[in-house]
C-alpha cells in the first residue's frame, strides 16, 4: 500500500551544541519520504531548484520512493538556516529563503491520485486542499501543520481539517489551534472539527494518541546522544503513515503500533544532522528499537 506525501525539499545549515553543518539535504517531504520508505513505497510531491543535483537526489536511491513528482524549476531550492540552544530546547531560525517554494502549486502525476494514504506536510493550507481535490478515494488523509497557518489562515485550515482522518501536530500547536491549556482537551476539541485521530508529538516527552474510543501515550526513545532535532517531527510521521500502510484494518490496534513506530522513527533522526542517519537506517534496526521501546514501556502490576 503506497504512501504519498506532499512538502518541502529544501537544504538547511544548521547549528547544533553537537556542531554545526553548512548545507544539508533536509524538508519535511524527505525526512518522511526515508521514513515512511522503511514500510511501503512513497510517492513525493515537491519542488527543488537547479541547485538540486543528481548527487542529491541520490538520496532517495535504493528506496522505494517515485520522484516522479518531485518538480525541477530554475531558481534555487527552499533554504533555511537555524539555531539550536544548549538543550534543544528552542531554536532560532536565522535564515528562510523560499525560493521556488514560494510558487509552489502541487500537481499530482497520474499514478499518484489513487494512493490509498494521503501525508499533507506543513504547506499552506489552501495549497492542501487543492491536493485533497486531486486525490481518489484515499483510505487515510493525514495532514501536518504550524503556528502560521494556525495564526495567518484559520478558515482554510478549518476547511482542510475537515476533510482530514488524523491531525500530526505538537503539543503548542494543538492548544493554540483548539485554544484550550490541556493537550488532551485540545485534542479533544480538534476531534469535533473532523479527524478521526489526533497525533501529538511531545519531543523528549514522547508522544500522545487521542480518538473518540482510544487514549495511548508512547514514551520518547532514550537516545544516548542528540545531535540535531531538525526533521525528527516529519520523521515521527514518516514511521506513523509507513506503519500503518502495511495493515488491512486501520483500527486502535493499528493506531497504537503506528504511534510506536513513529516515536522510533524520531529517535533515530535525531543521532546525525539532517537525514544522515536515515538514510542508512534498515527495517532490522527499526524494528529491533521498536521491541525495545514497547519493552522499555510495560510495567508490571501488583
């Protein structure tokens, strides 16, 4: 079952207390696109400039990943540069040059209308509905987003959220889009407005299932040493749709795997800059990390 993704391909410079690196493959659709690619075949939807190479596409070499629809345009790639502080905890973004992102207009190839899941990166909102319009029947739409749209757009973020199956946000996100203090009663309140499941991503504090019927909450793998948080987010969702590509019923079950599987995903993101280490990752260690983390999480009762 074939995963299509829609985001950004961009290079990042990033600054780490691990160090720091000038100009690294990054964007949210190819830190997914390795992810997801561990379980099922992606299809990705994006944009890059002429400064985007053979070389560089390489990445997505040995994957089951169709660029097909990965758009070349003259100009440059989407450019960010960022800051993290000494304990990961904030970053500053220093530098955001969209360059051909800024004209970004999704057009799926043929082949990729019918794939049964549907990931819609942090891209405008009005640009992720345009792609719900092109799409056949999807079995699950799950749709990303941020404190801009939130802020900047919030009817046609409203409008999209309707037609979305699961919500992938942070905790920030959620209580600024539900406008509620809790994490579970925002997700609760974003339930109403048309997803099935909410998705909370809590970084080093794990992260959080909520539908109608489940509650599950999944721990933060223990990594030994951080290297760059950028990325681990779009790769938490990479692992979460790629997990639940491989299962005929989409079910609480599945969910719940799913949200494992996503935490792995993310722990193993964060051990290099940019998609370094996803890119050599294999299906044996993710799930030999995935066996440890449901061991590390069960505890008996008296």
């Amino acid at each position: 079952m074939s995963v299509l993704v829609v985001g950004s391909v961009a290079f990042d410079a990033i600054e780490t207390p691990a160090g720091r690196v000038e100009r690294t493959l990054g964007g949210a659709a190819t830190y997914f696109s390795l992810a997801a690619s561990l379980f099922a075949p992606v299809r990705l939807v994006g944009v890059v400039g002429e400064d985007f190479t053979d070389a560089h596409a390489a990445v997505f070499a040995g994957r089951p990943i169709d660029t097909t629809g990965l758009e070349r345009r003259p100009g440059r790639t989407f450019f960010w540069a960022g800051r993290y502080s000494e304990d990961f905890s904030q970053r500053t973004t220093l530098v955001t040059e969209l360059n051909v992102f800024a004209d970004f207009r999704p057009r799926l190839p043929d082949g990729y209308r019918a794939c049964p899941l549907v990931f819609l990166g942090n891209i405008h909102p009005g640009l992720q509905h345009e792609v719900l319009e092109q799409v056949e029947r999807p079995r699950l739409v799950a749709l990303d987003t941020m404190n801009y749209w939130i802020e900047q757009t919030p009817a046609e973020l409203a409008r999209t959220l309707a037609r979305a199956d699961v919500l992938v946000v942070n905790d920030e996100e959620a209580r600024q889009l539900a406008g509620r203090r809790g994490v579970l009663e925002a997700a609760r309140w974003i339930l109403e407005r048309g997803p099935q499941a909410v998705v909370i991503k809590r970084g080093e504090h794990g992260a959080m299932l909520v539908t109608p019927r489940e509650l599950a909450v999944v721990p933060a793998y223990p990594v030994e040493r951080v290297v760059d948080p950028t990325g681990a987010g779009d790769s938490f969702a990479g692992g979460f749709l790629g997990a639940l590509a491989g299962r005929r019923r989409l079910d609480g079950h599945a969910l719940r795997r799913a949200l494992l599987y996503g935490a792995v995903l993310g722990s193993f993101a964060v051990e290099a800059f940019g998609v370094e280490r996803l890119r050599q990752l294999t299906r044996e260690e993710v799930d030999g990390r995935a066996r440890r983390l449901a061991a590390l999480s069960r505890f008996p009762l008296p």
